[in-house]
C-alpha cells in the first residue's frame, strides 16, 4: 500500500509517474524548460485522469534538483549520469526524488514502481540496472525503513 491510499488513489498515483517520466524525457532530450514541458503535456493530462499535484511535484521537484539527485545517484552508477540511458536515467532521477522526499509512499513502492516504468518504456535489462541503483539508494537514503 502506498501510504494508506485506496486502490483508486494508487491508480492516479500511477498514471502521474508515467506522465511524469514522459514529460522527464522530453525535457532531458529538449533542453527545454519544465513549464514549456509541462504545457505540452497539458492537453494530455486532460483527457487522462492522474494525480495532477503529485505530476507537478515530481517534474519540478526533479528539474530544480538535478544536480542533487545525480549526486545521489552517482555512487551507485557504472557510468556517468549523462551518459546512462535516456529513459533509464529520467526513471531514476523520478525514483531518487521520491525516495528523497515522499516519505509518505514506502521505498518497495518507489522501487516498484519505478520497474514497471522501466518494464514499459526502457531497454530490455534496463529494469535490472534500475532495481539494482535504487535499491542501493534506498538503502542510503532510508535506512532505518530498508533495515525494518
């Protein structure tokens, strides 16, 4: 359970993190900045029914702090931020900055979450190397919840 949540909330809780890592992807690729992202995606959010909040949460949350969440990341990467997987790397910039902030929704959640995504829309193993970073972060970042 995520926090308490109904199933409902959950769902919503589910669709914002998707539309959150195509909006991430788009401002990684584009350069651009998250409110001119945030527009296109706009119309979009409309017709699909998601946490709308926790959306903007996460985008903006993730764009203002980029160069923290790579510095959280980075001790438990083969490689470079940059140079990890587009895809991939909005997944765990999403995934550090829900363990980082949202207290409230369990890290098995973030993680699992966070694998679908990568299941989804990344490269064939690219879940494994997300589960792998992740983990390890949780296990940083909350500890006394992963040692539970």
């Amino acid at each position: 359970m995520s926090g308490g949540l109904d199933r409902n909330e959950r769902m919503l809780r589910t669709r914002a993190r998707r539309r959150a890592l195509q909006a991430l992807y788009a401002w990684q690729l584009s350069g651009y900045p998250m409110r001119q992202v945030e527009q296109q995606f706009a119309h979009e959010q409309a017709e699909e029914l998601a946490d709308l909040e926790y959306f903007h949460a996460m985008i903006f949350g993730v764009e203002n702090e980029r160069e923290e969440l790579d510095a959280a990341l980075r001790p438990f990467l083969d490689r470079d931020p940059d140079l990890v997987d587009a895809i991939e790397r909005a997944i765990l910039r999403l995934g550090a900055w829900e363990l980082r902030h949202r207290m409230d929704v369990p890290y098995r959640v973030v993680i699992n979450e966070a694998l679908e995504l990568a299941k989804r829309f990344g490269n064939d193993q690219g879940h494994a190397y997300v589960n792998g970073v992740l983990d390890q972060l949780a296990a940083r970042e909350r500890a006394a919840e992963y040692r539970a």
